[in-house]
C-alpha cells in the first residue's frame, strides 16, 4: 500500500539524512563498489533481503518513477532526478559524487515541494489527510 503524502514527506526526509551521513559512500556488505541508490537504502523494503520479496509497485518510490517505466525489474533505477538524468543514467555516466549531488538535490526540491503541498492542503476547509 503507498503511503499517505505525510508518511511519504518523512521517508524522504529520512533517505536525505542517509545520503548526508553518507550512507551511499560505502557499503559495509560489498566495499568494491558503490551501494545501489535506494536500492540499498534503509527506506527500501528489499534492501536486506536479497531474495526481493516486497513488489516494487508496493514500494513508496513508486510514485516517482514514469508510468511507462514501472514495469522495469528495478523501476528506482528510472526515476527521473534532473533532465535527462536517472539512477541509472548515474551508473553508467555519473561520479559517485555527481550520483549523490543529483540524488540530495532531488531529494531537497521532492521534499520542499511537499512541504507546501500540504501546508497549502491544509488551508483547505475539510482537507483530507494527505
């Protein structure tokens, strides 16, 4: 089930504490390479269980990725975050610096967008809990 705009605002906020404290620097699993962007993020439901048992259309992620790509076996992967720029256009182009400036930038303007979506939302009489 997708969560309510408020409980999507959090785990944002959450995954952009990870990427400060450097989560995605290194992965204490696999030290020879880069973690996978959400992926091998706290907020993923799959992210210590390789065997993937949690659908990714039931992820919260979801809603980010374009309608046409979340079919894809990893859909995170195609989530747009700048023009012309995915998770996965990161992997094959990107510095792990560049990765992680894209990945807080997008996390940053997702987040103050939501931010005044609900403070907008609930200046509304009888607005629902979003």
């Amino acid at each position: 089930m997708i969560p309510c705009r408020r409980e999507v605002l959090k785990l944002l906020k959450a995954e952009l504490a990870f990427v400060e404290d450097g989560g995605y620097r290194r992965s204490p699993r696999l030290p020879w390479r880069a973690p996978y962007i959400f992926e091998e993020s706290p907020s993923c439901p799959n992210s210590s269980d390789p065997s993937r048992p949690h659908a990714c259309e039931d992820c919260w992620l979801i809603e980010f990725v374009p309608t046409d790509l979340r079919d894809e076996q990893i859909p995170c992967r195609f989530i747009p975050l700048g023009a012309n720029t995915t998770v996965d256009s990161l992997y094959r182009c990107g510095t792990p610096e560049e990765t992680e400036a894209a990945l807080r930038r997008w996390l940053q303007t997702r987040i103050r967008e939501l931010e005044v979506d609900l403070a907008e939302s609930a200046q509304l009489p009888f607005a629902a809990n979003r």
